[in-house]
C-alpha cells in the first residue's frame, strides 16, 4: 500500500495530450523561472512544474504541470478516477472467513478441499500487494450477494493524465468558474520560465501562509491607567493560516513544541521563558484579562486586529516598559498537512507621569520583509502626550548588533526638535540600504530620544525598538522547531540531554550545518561562610547578647545579598560543544542532541541558553550564522511526605471518638508544588468524624516548606489492637504543569486495654423464695492490659424480686488472662414468682497506670439466676392449716356441747 500523495504524483506521469489554447487571461499573475519540483500559489490552487522532458519526436524540451485544489485534489481535463485502498479496513476484511472463501472461489480454489484451501492461504501470505489487491477487486464484483463495495475499503481519487507542454504552448484550467492559463515561455533541462494569468482578485505568491505583525500602544499611559493593546496580523501568503495563539506578555515567551498532529493543543505547550525581564518591568505591566488569545484562521490578505486590556502598575516608575508578542500558527504546505510557524515582535509602552512631558509613537512605517538590495525607509511619527512641554529634543536611529553588517545608512540618523509642545507631533525619516549579502533574519532598530520636560534640568530618555526581516530569494532558513529535555524536570546540579529538532522552513537546502552550544553567563550565589558574633553577647554593656544577635543578623543578611557571582547556567559535559551535519533539504527535519549539566547552584527560574546555527544555503553557498535563545526551566522535582503526625488523645483505644489527628505536610524536594488538596481515606475500623474535613487545602508548597493540618475520626468499638494506617489521596500541580496524584500513609496504633468477662457464676445456696443466697462470679480478663481496681457490683431493677445485701465486692488487679471471684448478696421476696430473672452484673476497673492508661473502664454483664419455689415452706405452712383447722373443730364442738347441757 502507498500513500496517498505518492499514488497521485506517480499516477499523475500517465500522459495523454490536451490540447493546448493560445487565449490569454484577463491579468498577469506570475512571470519567472521555476525549476523541477516547484510550486507555485495561484488563488486557491496550487501550480506544480513535476517534470522536464525531452520531445524526440520535435527536438525540444516541453514541461509537465500539475494543478491541484485548495484541498490537493487534481483538477483539470482528462482526469482518470483511481481507488486507492484503506490498509485497516483492507486488513480487517482478510480477517473475515466467509470473504476469505469467496476470495478462493474466484481464484479458483476449491474453499471445501482443505488442500485447495491450504495452497489459497500459502499464496495468500506469499503474494505481492498489488495481486492481493486485484483479487479482492474481483472478488467484491463476483460476490455482489456479500454486501461489500469498492468504496468501503478504498478511497476514490482523480489523477490528472498530464501533457507536457513545450515553448509557447498554453494550459487552460477552469475552477469554480474562473480560468487560468499557464503558458511555458521557455523550457531548460531543469526547469522552465512561466507565465500564469487568472482572474484579478487572485494572488500569486510561493508562500503558503505567512504573518507579520504590528503592535499599536496609545500613550503614554499613567501609573494605574488600563490600557488596550491591538495586534494586527496580516497573512501576505496565498492560502489561510489556521489555529493562531497570540501571546502578549511582559515576559518573553518561546514555543516547546511545534509537532502539526498536536495543533490544536500547542496552546498548552508553550511556556514562559524569563530571559531579560527584570523585577521592575514584571510589576510594572500586567494583563487585566489574560495574556493569551486564539484566533481559527486568517485569509490571505486580511488584517486581523486582536485587542489585549493591560493596567500600569500604580507605583510604576516613568519609563518605558517592553511587550512581547509571540504568534504561533500553522500555514498549509500540502493539501491537508500544516506546519507550524512562530512569529515574534516586541513593543514598547511609556510610562509616564501626568504632567511630565512623554513621547509615544503614533504611526511607524517600516516594512516588514525586506530583500538584499533593497533601499527602505523608516518614517516615525512622535507625540508628546504628556502635559508639560519637551525642549531640546534629539532623537537617534541606532542599528542592532546584528544588523551593522547587514543595513546601510542612507541618511543621517540623528535629528533634532527645540521644542514640542503638549499635543504636538514631530516625523523623522531614516533612509537604510540592505546589503546584497545580506543573511536571512530579523533585525531590530532603536529609535532613542533625549529630552528635557519643562524647567526641569534632569535630562529624560526613551526608547522605542523596530524589527524588519531580511528574506533571501530561494535560501535555506533553520529554524528551531521543538526542544525536548529528558527528563522533562530539570534540578540544579542535574545531568539532562536536549534535543533539538531542526527544520529547514526555507525554499533552499542547507549544507554544512555547525550547531553550537554558547554557555550563558547568570548570577548565582556564592558559597559563604556565615559570620558568629556570639562574643559579643558577653560584653559587659548593656543589652549586648541582643545587639550581637541583631547585628549578627544583619551582617549575615548583606553578605548573603552581596555575594553573587556570574557563572554559566548550563555546560556541555563529558563531550564537544559542537555538533555538525550534512545536507538538509527544505521542509527536512534533523536531531541533535546535547549532554549538559545544570549548575548546581541554580535556583527555581526559566535561565537562557544560547544556541549558535551556521551553514550554507543553496544556490550561492552564502555562510548563514544566527544565534538563538532556548529558554531551560529549572523546576526540580517536588517531593511531598507527611512528618510530625501526633493524635489527640495521644492514646487511641477501640471506640474513641473524634480522634484529631495532625500531622506536617512538608515539600522536601527542589521544585514547586501548587494547588495542593488533600483528602483522607480511612477504612476500618476507622472512618471520618462528622465534625472533621472532609478535603484539606493546603495550597503551594515551595522547596522547604511545610504546612499543618489536621482531621478528626473515630474508632470502632471492636477494632482489635495494632498498627493500622489511614491512606491521604494527595492531588498537586508540578513544576512542569501536570496534575498528579499521590498516596501518602499516617501511621495510627490502637492500643490494647482490659476486657473482663464473667467466666462461671455458682449460687450458694441455691435461690429459692424468701431466702437469702451468695453469688459467686468468677470474673476474667481477656484483653491485653493489665486491670487494676476490679469491683463488681450488682444492679436490681425495682420490678425484680430481689433486695441486695451485699452490693458490691472488691477483686484487685488482673493480669491479662488472669482470673478472680467477687461475691454479692441478695435476698429473694417469698412472693417471687418462681422462674429465671436477667441481674446486670457491672465491672469496674481501672488501666494499667504503669503504662500511662488511668482510664476507668466499665463492662456490664447480664447473669441468670433460677428463683425456685420454698417446698419446705409450703409444707409447714400446709401443718399449721391442718392444726389450726383441727382446733377450730374442737373448738366448735367445745362449744356446741356446752350449750347444749346449758339447756338441760
């Protein structure tokens, strides 16, 4: 299987003769040579010269053009449709065995004979693509019962068949209603002089997509003052630029990656690279919204205006602050494939009080591509927009370092203005010639003014800084594509590789590339020794140990600040600074990677390393030399542990609730850890208090830092003594940006305590009504603590039919697993009913006070106890009712006899 666009390009050599048409377009769009192998943007389409050949027939060299659409589709007459096969869909289909057994039918194996079917699969694993390809044509046109189309498993395409085309002969393409004619002028052995002529509103051009930039700043601004910054962006290529991130920020900032398949989250790649911002100009300017915007696309030739809202600090010293701009967008090279592209450009904002005189640029004309050659001019039109009028006015036009080989003064660079009053504008031109061997870049000029502001004496001075770029016709231009750090966190210290990845984005190819490693010279600290007043604090005057301290301190403080040293950040180790390769070919992609160590006495800050780029570009071999500046973020590596845990009480027993437990977050490694939540995790047999945090914030934790914090949870009652640890699900962001989780454990021991049970229960005698009986409980503990203090008490419920004697009875101490026997006394009613009755049986004990537990511990029992019925009461009872029926007899009888001889 092939790729699409070489299918297309080889398809497109299938030649058949068109015949060509003299009739001219309404305007000329292009005349110039193009060599084989070129392109050219005409409109929306895109013009490519594939081929030079020789004409036996006629004796002359004729040309070969192909024309494809905005979305690289061929266009034109005589188109041949052509399928070209999806592999996947392709692979899934040769998967399935009801198609693979059509397949074998139409070759004409026999799919039932297992040896037929054997030799299909051994041809089958065995033949070129292009059979294979041709028998699963065959097979979804024989096989229409499958259910299968072409158009399911290939993609259909139109290749042009091309004339070529000699001297004077002309091609007529029609596009959505619009002609364009292509005539070959001239035709040579690698190329061939051509003229297109098409509609009026189409461009010409053999960029795809490319942006310049002007940044319009109205001031001056005061201190305190918002702002509106509008960038404009104009596309001079002929086709659309898409996904454009526009960046204004105080701080430089430089792309990380430049991947296309990533375009649409490159956003998230770029990082600020810190490079000359100082502390003042960081907190003199700062966005009020945000300092990144996103535009999908811009047409060719449209002017895009994006506005950014800025605030001047309100302690802002006057002055004049710089703005950066950095645009990263991706311009299309073939049909559907982009590239990405960064643009730079700076600007400057003045600061300046009310009623001081203060200078801003209301209009700059300066182009932004110019050519070696060339003569341009730069006309720069001021306005004193301060309150107060500015005398002795004089102005100079400086050149960058880099540019004093490249432009050419064509008029003096110095002017000068007596006065300008509040309001007023003053134009100066300065005419700059570019120098036939001028490298590809882009170079800055300073306008820098000096000035007084009314009767003031001191002599004021602002800056104002320009850029144009210097393209050479057909060279070679590297550009640095992505930088890639392993690891990707960089410590002071540390041994790291970086790799670069070079990218000729030029029309020419490059030879003989040279890539240097230029060390970078930062201040870092020295290693100093502090200083030890502590004698003084002997000294017999007074308050003399809190003057050696302070003094101590101070001296410490100003050494520390004065001892800074400048040494480079990073240094190539164990190998050559230089790295050299062959030929790069335009939109060609190289590696190359260093070895460097970071110094160890780095702090956390984005440093610059200098990378020097020299080669040769085609045609001439004129030496390119660039440097450019790679921004290295040294992070370090964040490295978050729990340490300090202590709970409260400090002696945690199964079944204590609201148990705090703090503990100290600390951040022990050398890079930043911000957004830092905590959540605990607890199992059983803990879980969270319903008065404790549920998440835990804690915020950004800088190397060396530490933060408290605390929960609250409860025990189980029945959790068995141990070591157990309660997880805490840690979420932060790292130095680099990334979100990451971490599990961190706090340990929690349960400590053991008494448990007494009730081993047996003896009755003596044995509880019968209307008696008295002693209850022996024999009592053990079976915890892991010693017990102390033991006493069992008795407790009646007023329904019961019992009264204690003896309530309570003292044991002593127990050891773990040790056993001991109280007595209680209690008094059955005679009425009880005769059953069995529940008595709680309390324990008290005291802990182990030798192990620091003086807790009281309760633990209550239930006991039976059988309430029998009094036989031998019931009998005496049942005596004294016969006697005393017995003797009322006799009584009665008494009686009646004696009433009875009464009457006689």
């Amino acid at each position: 299987m092939r790729r699409v666009g070489a299918i297309i390009l080889i398809l497109a050599l299938l030649s058949s003769f068109v015949t060509p048409s003299l009739a001219q377009g309404p305007e000329l769009l292009y005349e110039g040579y193009m060599n084989k192998g070129d392109y050219l943007l005409v409109g929306p389409l895109t013009i490519i010269l594939k081929d030079v050949v020789y004409d036996m027939a006629h004796g002359e060299w004729k040309a070969i053009f192909i024309v494809l659409d905005e979305y690289m589709n061929p266009i034109g007459p005589n188109l041949t449709k052509i399928y070209v096969p999806d592999e996947e869909k392709v692979r899934q289909l040769l998967s399935d065995p009801t198609f693979l057994r059509a397949m074998a039918e139409t070759l004409g194996y026999d799919p039932n004979n297992p040896v037929q079917y054997a030799e299909f699969l051994n041809w089958l694993s065995q033949a070129p693509e292009e059979e294979v390809w041709n028998a699963i044509v065959e097979t979804i046109k024989e096989h229409p019962e499958l259910g299968i189309k072409l158009e399911d498993i290939a993609k259909p395409y139109y290749v042009p068949n091309a004339q070529p085309i000699g001297a004077n002969e002309t091609i007529k393409i029609e596009y959505k209603h619009n002609y364009i004619y292509i005539t070959a002028l001239s035709v040579y052995p690698n190329g061939a002089k051509v003229s297109i002529s098409g509609p009026v509103q189409w461009r010409a051009s053999m960029i795809q997509g490319l942006l310049l930039s002007r940044i319009e700043v109205k001031g001056p601004i005061v201190p305190g003052q918002i702002f509106e910054v509008h960038v404009h962006l104009k596309n001079i290529g002929s086709r659309k630029v898409r996904f454009i991130t526009v960046i204004l920020s105080p701080t430089p900032v430089l792309p990380e990656r430049t991947s296309s398949e990533e375009q649409q989250s490159s956003v998230a790649s770029i990082i600020p690279q810190t490079l000359s911002q100082t502390g003042v100009a960081q907190g003199s300017l700062y966005p009020v919204e945000t300092t990144m915007k996103y535009v999908d696309y811009i047409e060719p030739g449209e002017d895009k205006v994006v506005t950014f809202l800025y605030k001047a600090n309100e302690n802002a010293r006057p002055g004049d602050y710089p703005l950066y701009l950095t645009v990263v967008y991706f311009a299309y090279t073939q049909g559907d494939t982009m590239e990405q592209r960064v643009l730079y450009d700076s600007a400057a904002v003045t600061i300046s009080k009310d009623y001081e005189a203060a200078f801003s640029i209301v209009k700059q004309e300066i182009p932004k591509v110019v050519h070696p050659g060339e003569d341009f001019t730069i006309e720069v039109t001021l306005k004193n927009e301060g309150a107060d009028t500015a005398k002795d006015v004089k102005g100079e036009f400086i050149i960058g370092e880099l540019g004093k080989d490249v432009f050419l003064p064509r008029s003096s660079n110095l002017f000068y203005v007596r006065f300008v009053d509040p309001g007023w504008y003053t134009t100066q031109e300065f005419k700059v010639h570019v120098n036939e061997d001028a490298k590809t870049g882009t170079y800055t000029f300073k306008l820098k003014l000096t000035y007084y502001s009314g009767n003031s004496n001191k002599q004021m001075t602002q800056e104002f800084v320009f850029s144009t770029t210097v393209i050479r016709e057909r060279a070679a231009f590297i550009e640095i594509e992505n930088v890639t750090l392993n690891p990707e966190k960089i410590e002071p210290g540390m041994t790291f590789k970086m790799t670069l990845t070079l990218k000729n984005v030029g029309e020419g190819y490059a030879k003989g590339l040279r890539v240097k490693i230029i060390p970078v010279e930062v201040l870092v600290k020295r290693e100093i020794q502090k200083v030890d007043l502590s004698q003084l604090s002997s000294l017999p005057i007074p308050q003399s140990k809190q003057l050696s301290e302070n003094l101590q301190s101070a001296i410490n403080q100003l050494i520390g600040e004065m001892a800074m040293e400048r040494m480079p950040a990073f240094l190539p180790i164990g190998e050559d600074n230089v790295r050299y390769d062959g030929i790069i070919l335009p939109n060609q992609t190289v590696k190359i990677t260093f070895t460097l160590k970071a110094n160890d006495r780095l702090e956390n800050n984005v440093y610059p390393l200098k990378i020097s780029l020299t080669y040769l570009s085609s045609p001439d071999d004129k030496e390119f030399s660039d440097e450019r500046i790679v921004g290295i973020d040294v992070t370090g590596t964040e490295m978050i542990v729990i340490s300090k845990i202590s709970t409260s009480p400090a002696r945690i027993l199964p079944g204590t609730s609201d148990v705090e437990v703090s503990f100290s977050v600390e951040n022990v490694g050398s890079g930043e850890a911000r957004y830092i939540l905590i959540k605990p995790l607890p199992k059983y047999p803990f879980e969270l208090s319903e008065t404790s945090d549920q998440i835990i914030n804690i915020g950004t934790l800088r190397q060396g830092d530490s933060a408290q914090a605390s929960f609250k949870i409860d025990v189980d009652k029945n959790a068995k003594p141990g070591r157990y640890e309660i997880p805490l699900l840690v979420t932060y962001k790292d130095p680099v940006g990334r979100f990451k989780n971490i599990t961190l454990m706090i340990p929690i021991i349960i400590e053991e305590k008494p448990n007494i049970v009730i081993e047996k229960v003896e009755f003596k005698p044995e509880p019968v009504q209307g008696k008295d009986v002693e209850i022996y409980i024999t009592v053990k503990n079976i915890g892991g603590e010693k017990a102390e203090s033991v006493v069992i008490e008795g407790v009646v419920r007023s329904s019961q039919p019992f009264t204690l004697v003896k309530r309570t009875d003292y044991i002593g101490t127990l050891e773990p697993n040790q056993t001991g026997e109280g007595v209680i006394t209690l008094t059955v009613d005679k009425d009880a009913v005769p059953k069995v009755y529940n008595v709680l049986i309390r324990i008290r004990a005291v802990g182990d006070r030798d192990r620091g537990d003086d807790n009281v511990y309760i633990f209550e029992h239930t006991i039976k106890i059988p309430v029998k019925e009094n036989i031998e009461e019931k009998e005496r009872l049942k005596n004294l009712a016969i006697l005393a029926g017995a003797l009322a007899i006799i009584v009665t009888i008494a009686i009646y006899l004696k009433r009875r001889n009464s009457s006689f």
